[in-house]
C-alpha cells in the first residue's frame, strides 16, 4: 500500500509516523531492572530499548510531507477534545498472539476506565480520510520483545508472566507525534508535535 497523500506531483520522501502517549522514566527504569533476568532466557528473542516505550495510540506510517501539517492539526483537536488528563499504572505482561505461540512480549497498563482506548479510538476516526483504521482490538501497552520464531513461553520462562511488574500510579497528560528514523543501527524516535489533553478544545 502507497504512503498516505501521494499525488501524481513530485515530492520529497515520505516519513514514518506514530501518535503515543509517554511513560515517566522511573516506571521505566524500575520495568527495565525488573525483566532483565529474563532477557537471556528467550531464544530468537529481539528486546527493545527503553527508549522505544511508548504507548502507540496509533501508527500512521509512512506520511508524504504535505500531510505533515494536516496531521499535526488532528493530533491537537484530538487531545484538546478527549478530556481530562487521566491515571493509569503498570498492570501485567503479555503476550500477542498468546503466550503459546507469543510473537510479542508486551507490558500492560490498567485502562479500566477506557481513556487510552477512547484516544486510540477518536485518533482512528480523526485519520480515517488518508490512513487504515485499526481493526484489532485495542491493547494499551509497551514491546518489551519480538521473536522469531513464535515461542511458548511456559517452556522457556515459565515464571515470566506472573512477574510483578506494577508500577506506581502516574497521570498521562499529552499526545507526541513522533518521526521515526529507521536505520542499520536501529530506530530513533524524534518529536515533532506534543498536545496535551484539554487544552484548545
């Protein structure tokens, strides 16, 4: 499928695009420190940096630049029309598409009063005139690690989702939109757009 916004005139390449909500780095550190001793443990197993946690609220991929503005404007409206900040935590690990046959290990976090899955959906609704909606269910949550290929996790890290990795209550206030640098080296993560929840309704 061609990035979103491609027209018949020459232009500059496309960007890679994602909207996300921010982790404070002390929920990060203390999840990191917590799976470190798992991390030897998984075959095939590709963990991310801490640096790639963010909850993506939704992924736009490749962009053409003229779109950039367009997009910009609906992550504001977006985050000034959803309400309130609101709290949520660190609730438990998981596994996409299921532990016995896990491809993503992921870390959760506590939506029960629905706002991540509201911002996931108003932002689908906000795109839904260039870019796919998402047809999956929504799932707040970090990649911890890809594998390749599937494994069952009970056979190599039995004890690894009933780890306790509960974090402290912290407020989620802002959308980013984030440019994604893909590189031999890995990917880096620029900002380009921060919009807190509220604000400009």
């Amino acid at each position: 499928m061609p990035p979103a916004g491609r027209s018949s005139e020459p232009e500059t390449k496309p960007i890679r695009l994602f909207v996300a909500c921010e982790v404070p780095d002390a929920v990060k550190t203390r999840l990191a420190e917590t799976i470190a001793p798992f991390r030897g443990r998984l075959p095939g197993a590709r963990w991310t940096g801490s640096d790639a946690w963010h909850v993506t609220v939704k992924f736009l991929g490749w962009v053409w630049p003229r779109l950039e503005s367009e997009v910009k404007a609906a992550v504001g409206r977006v985050a000034g029309s959803t309400g309130e900040p609101f709290r949520t935590r660190l609730a438990g690990l998981g596994a996409f598409p299921s532990p016995n046959r896990a491809r993503v290990l992921w870390a959760g976090f506590d939506d029960s009063a629905g706002r991540y899955t509201a911002v996931a959906t108003a932002l689908d609704k906000a795109f839904q005139e260039h870019f796919e909606p998402e047809l999956r269910s929504f799932t707040p949550h970090l990649t911890l690690a890809r594998l390749l290929p599937p494994r069952r996790l009970s056979e190599f890290v039995p004890d690894l989702l009933e780890t306790d990795i509960a974090s402290e209550p912290f407020m989620v206030d802002r959308l980013v939109l984030y440019r994604s640098h893909l590189s031999s080296r890995g990917a880096r993560y620029e900002p380009l757009l921060e919009a807190k929840f509220g604000e400009g309704a």
